[in-house]
C-alpha cells in the first residue's frame, strides 16, 4: 500500500525510505520488489516525479496482442485482417 501512494502522488524523497522498508521487512516477494525496483532506480525516480503516462500506448499494444492470441491458431491471418481492417474492401476517397 505504501508503494501504491508513491507512484499515486508521492516524492522521490519517499522512494529510499519506501526501498529501505520493503527490502528490510521478512517477506521474501517485498525484498524481491524492492531489489528489482534498485536494479533501475532512474527509471522508478521518474515514474514516480514525472506526470507523463504512457498508458494508454500499453493499453493499445495489450489490445492487439490479446487480439492476436485469440486468433492464432484457430483461423488464421484472414480472420486477423478482417478484424483489424474492416474498411479493406471500401473506397474511402473517390
């Protein structure tokens, strides 16, 4: 919860406190967080000051490929096409 309302709006002052915490506790997955979260501290130092998201491209990229997934194997690249462009067939300027 504490790393939760760090990335919601916290101060990258927070962040080693918040590492320190984590890696200290007994639970082996929260050291683990923490260590893969020291591995890039650059990165999570900017995920955590920076009000820039890229959600919505990881949420198109996880579209297509859920999409894709769910085609393969059962019809083919036609069924992938006609889904992903269902204006081939139309003359959209004359």
């Amino acid at each position: 919860m504490r790393f939760n309302g760090l990335f919601r709006g916290g101060s990258v002052e927070m962040l080693d406190e918040r590492l320190h915490h984590a890696f200290s506790c007994g639970i082996y997955t929260m050291r683990r967080y923490a260590k893969t979260l020291r591995q890039d501290k650059s990165a999570v130092q900017n995920a955590v000051a920076d009000p820039w998201s890229n959600g919505q491209t990881e949420g198109q990229i996880n579209r297509l490929k859920t999409l894709k997934r769910s085609i393969y194997g059962s019809a083919g690249i036609e069924l992938l096409r006609a889904r992903m462009l269902p204006l081939q067939g139309c003359y959209l300027h004359r």
